[in-house]
C-alpha cells in the first residue's frame, strides 16, 4: 500500500509536465511532438518509437491475463495443451479467448472513436463500480489484524524489511498506473471551445484514480487474507 501511495505520489511530478505540455502542444502525436519540439528530431523519433514498444508490451500482457482470468470462473478453459513458454503450459481455448479479444479491441478501434470511446466508458465505469461493491463487502468482512506483519521478515529485520519491501514495490508502480499520461494523445478530439486546463484535470485525475484503487484494493485484499508470517 505504501509503495502505491508513495509511488503514485512520485508520478505526480510527471503528470504535471504532461498538462504543461497539453496545454502548450495540443498534438496527439504527445511525447512525440514534445520531444520534437525541444530536442533535435532523432530524439523524437526514438521517444516515439520508445512509446510504441511500451503499448504494444500491453496488447500481449492483456491477451494473456484475460485468459488467466477467466479461467478462475471456468477452470475448463484450461485444457487442451498446445505448447509451453519458459515452463509455463499454454492452453488452446485460453490463447483463442485472448487473441479473441485482442481482435474485438483492434475492430473496435479501427470503427472509429465514437465507438471506442463508448467502449471504453463501459468497461471503466462497469470496473469502477465493481471495484466499489467489492471493496465495500471486503471491508466489512476483513480483520485488521491480517494485516500483520505489515512487511515481508518484518520480525527478522525490522523496519529494513519495511524499506526493502517498499522498494520492490516501487519499482512496478510506473507500468500500473500508467495510463494517465494517454490523455494528451485525446487533445486533438477535443471539442471547439474545451479549455485546455480540462486536459491538467484530467490527467491528475486519472492518477489519482489509479493510485487509490490499488491501494484500496491491496488493503482490502490483505484484510480478507491472513498473511504469512
């Protein structure tokens, strides 16, 4: 929780910057378009590069844990064999519900933003609310004592357990609270007349919002579950 909240914290910085820069290059080219407009253009071309690599990490990600998911519901969905990866079986009906889905996302971006947009505001709000029924019931069925001991050999080492702890933490904060820094890429859709400092608002929100659900959640979680000690 504290590697989170600290990390999130750490990120705000950032997203400052990117409402700076919004405001002041409305391009949905984004990190592309800053680091052109500052920086010779091979730093623009690497930074955009750099970006492209860091989504397209996510499609796979996503494939990949959207069958994994599901198969918590449908164990099922984990049969069939076709290969492994590093020891790791990978199941035919859980690699078509991934490349499924992948496509589904592809179709609907390719119809347009209209439709994507619709899409997406489905599935936010649906997780959102989600997300607030279920920390709701876990908050009244967790026990604070599970929370103990509040850090991995905390008894063996003390608050340097604490530290390390957050640390290991810290370093993961980045990739899952990404997703703040896309609200540039939109600024060209705004509509006419849209104030800019819209743009700021919307980026710390988007952090902000990140930053409380898995903090929520990890607290949430560590009260329903006994830790080991």
């Amino acid at each position: 929780m504290l590697g989170f909240l600290l990390g999130g914290l750490g990120l705000a910085p950032i997203a400052y910057v990117y409402g700076k820069f919004v405001r002041a290059i409305p391009d949905a080219a984004s990190e592309l378009a800053y680091a052109s407009a500052v920086f010779p253009p091979s730093v623009g071309f690497l930074s955009g590069w750099l970006m492209t690599l860091a989504y397209l990490i996510v499609c796979p990600w996503e494939a990949v844990a959207i069958g994994k998911v599901v198969s918590l519901f449908l164990p099922e969905i984990q049969s069939h064999r076709i290969y492994s990866v590093g020891g790791v079986s990978v199941y035919l009906p859980a690699l078509s519900l991934g490349l499924v889905t992948t496509g589904l996302v592809v179709f609907i971006n390719y119809r347009g933003i209209r439709l994507s947009a619709r899409f997406q505001n489905v599935v936010t709000f649906g997780l959102l609310a989600l997300f607030c029924v279920f920390s709701f019931m876990g908050l009244l069925h967790g026990n604070v004592a599970n929370l103990r001991p509040f850090f991995s050999r905390e008894a063996e080492n003390g608050w340097a357990a604490g530290l390390v702890s957050i640390v290991m933490v810290l370093q993961i904060v980045p990739y899952f609270l990404t997703g703040f820094e896309a609200v540039p890429k939109c600024s060209e859709e705004a509509r006419d007349g849209f104030n800019p400092i819209g743009f700021s608002r919307a980026i710390f929100l988007g952090l902000a919002a990140g930053t409380i659900f898995y903090v929520v959640i990890i607290g949430v979680v560590s009260g329903l579950v006994h830790g080991a000690p």
